[in-house]
C-alpha cells in the first residue's frame, strides 16, 4: 500500500520528512528499542540532512538507538563528492550525537564484488541472520525511474537471494552496490522523496502508469508487510 502527501515546496517537504523519521524512530524504539535506517543518495535528501541535524530536530531525534545504513552506494572514496555517505557524514551525521559505532557505510574502497558480500555481511551481524527488516528505507528517484541503485534492464532487478549485490549502472559512477529488492520490500516502512520539475515526468510514469507502460524499477518496491510513502514537493507533482 502506499501514500502520496504532495507539500508546496523542498524545504517543507524536508521538515515533514524529519518529522516522518522522527517519528518512526521513536515507534521503532519503543518496540524494539532500536531503530534500524537506510539513507538514500543523490541530492534529495540534502536538505533532509540540513534539517535532521538542526533544533528541534535534532534533539527530537533518538540519535543513540539509531542505526545508519545506506541502500546504496557508488564504488568512488569517501572523499569523493559522488560518494553518498559522504555527503550524508558531511552534511549530518558528523554534527549529531550518534555514535559512531552506530554507523555503517558500504565499503564502497573495495572492489564491487567484495563490497557487496562484506555488506552483506555487517548486515548479518548487525541485524540477525535473517532477511534484514528495516524500519525505515529513505529511496530517491532517477529520471530513468531507478531507485537506490536498481537500474532498468538490469540483472539486480530479478535478484531473490542476495541482499546485497553489485551493480554495473549506465551512468557515472558506473560501478555500484545496491540493497537488493528482497530486503527493500521486507522493509516496514518506504520513504520515497521526490522533489523539483525534472522529476514531474518520471513521478507521473511511475505513479499513474499508463496501460502496458514499463516496468520501471521504483515500481517494483512493494514491501509484504510494509507502507511506501511518497513525499514529494509541488514540482514534482506537477504532472500528476
Ligand atoms: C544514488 C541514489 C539514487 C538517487 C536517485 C535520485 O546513489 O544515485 O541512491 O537512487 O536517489 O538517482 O537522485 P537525486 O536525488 O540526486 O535526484
């Protein structure tokens, strides 16, 4: 099942954003007492990360029982501007009070079939040796209608055992590791953010599929147990 919420700009689709992560980390600890996240790349959720680590925010936020990981990553060094944990350390978690042991970024430094096996197994060790269950998966959308780095046509799309693998994408960076869609959609809660113009498009073909049109891969995030909620700014649902 999924929820649309459409807000009048990036900023305000941030705050609420925050808030969304606020509170399905303080639901997550309550039942758990951790509360298990997996940031999303790009520049979306930039803004997200300017906020999250901003009062009243960031004090709302329950930075001890959270635990980072990412639904993707580009096979670059943490110093490169592509690198998505980097922009996400730089900009927010290098500024909040979580721990860094709290923390776990793909170790993108490896070759992309290492990578994708050492990933998988942090996230053996950290979560259990069962299908991973996120509480919450931040997701962003290409043009191309890809997500994390599940790219159309190829092979990851149809992956059913790995929950991690690597990925050989069409644009740079080329080489990629990606949370694969058994773990995606064993997730309890999707976040979707989608913001500016240039997504109209690409949100509309997603959203609103027009009869026999592709396959696109954001399509195929439908977790078993879980809701997608779409958060996206007037821009964006321009078309809808
Ligand atoms: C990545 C991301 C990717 C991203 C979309 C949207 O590593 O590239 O995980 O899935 O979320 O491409 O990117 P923008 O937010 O920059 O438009």
């Amino acid at each position: 099942m999924s929820q649309l919420d459409i807000f009048p700009d990036s900023k305000k689709l941030s705050i609420a954003a925050a808030a969304f992560i606020i509170r399905q980390a303080q639901y997550a600890i309550a039942g758990s007492g951790r509360f298990i996240l997996a940031l999303s790349g790009g520049q979306t959720p930039e803004q997200l990360f300017r906020i999250l680590r901003t009062p009243p925010f960031t004090t709302q936020m329950p930075w001890q029982q959270t635990f980072v990981f990412w639904g993707d990553e580009r096979c670059v060094p943490l110093e490169d501007q592509f690198n998505n944990a980097h922009a996400a350390l730089d900009i927010l978690l290098n500024h909040v009070e979580i721990p860094e042991e709290n923390i776990f970024r793909i170790p993108a430094d490896q070759a992309p079939v290492a990578a994708a096996w050492q990933y998988e197994k942090t996230l053996q060790e950290v979560l259990g040796p069962d299908l991973p269950q996120f509480d919450l998966i931040l997701l962003g959308l290409g043009g191309d209608g890809h997500t994390a780095s599940l790219f159309p046509g190829t092979a990851v799309l149809h992956e059913k055992i790995r929950w991690v693998k690597e990925v050989t994408a069409d644009v740079q960076p080329v080489h990629r590791i990606t949370l694969t869609l058994p773990v995606i959609n064993n997730a309890r809660n999707i976040l979707f953010l989608v913001s500016g113009k240039g997504k109209s498009s690409i949100l509309k073909r997603v959203l609103s599929p027009a009869p026999g049109q592709e396959n696109f891969p954001a399509q195929l995030v439908q977790p078993l147990h879980g809701l997608v909620h779409w958060y996206t700014d007037a821009d964006a649902a321009s078309e809808l």
